[in-house]
C-alpha cells in the first residue's frame, strides 16, 4: 500500500465520526475525484457504492478511474436523489 492509499484510507475510515461528511475527503485524480464526491456520502461498506468509491480510492492515476467515472458518478448521483440527499 502507497503512502498516498495509506492516507486516503485514514480518511475514508475518519469519516464516519465526522457524521458522513465529505469535506477533505478527495483525490488528487480528477475522474476518481468526481467518483468520491458522488458515492462517499452512500458507501455503508459493501455493495455497487462502496465498490465505486473503494476504487476511487485506491486509484494510483487518473487512469484507474476514467473507464468507470460516468457509470459510478451516474449510480451514486441517481441513488442520491432517489433517497432525496
């Protein structure tokens, strides 16, 4: 695991004290970014969302995300308004 994996796991794990907020929680990958904006706020740990977002964050280059960015953004952001968040 990078350094970089390392932290944004350290991240990923604090964000449940922080009541589920995605402030700071972010990429330095565009298209991994987009996909972490749009899934963080839905992943419970398991299942389409988490997988998208685990993803994201695991992400060593933009490349990583680019082939899956408007299928996960498209199911967390559709999931999002269908629960009204």
């Amino acid at each position: 695991m990078t350094i970089g994996t390392a932290l944004a796991w350290t991240a990923c794990d604090s964000h449940a004290e922080e009541g589920g907020s995605s402030g700071g929680h972010s990429s330095v990958y565009p298209a991994c970014n987009d996909i972490i904006q749009a899934c963080h706020p839905l992943d419970t740990g398991d299942g389409p969302y988490h997988d998208c977002h685990d993803l994201a964050h695991g992400a060593t280059s933009e490349a990583a995300c680019t082939p899956r960015r408007d299928e996960c953004v498209k199911l967390c952001t559709d999931a999002s308004a269908d629960a009204g968040t």
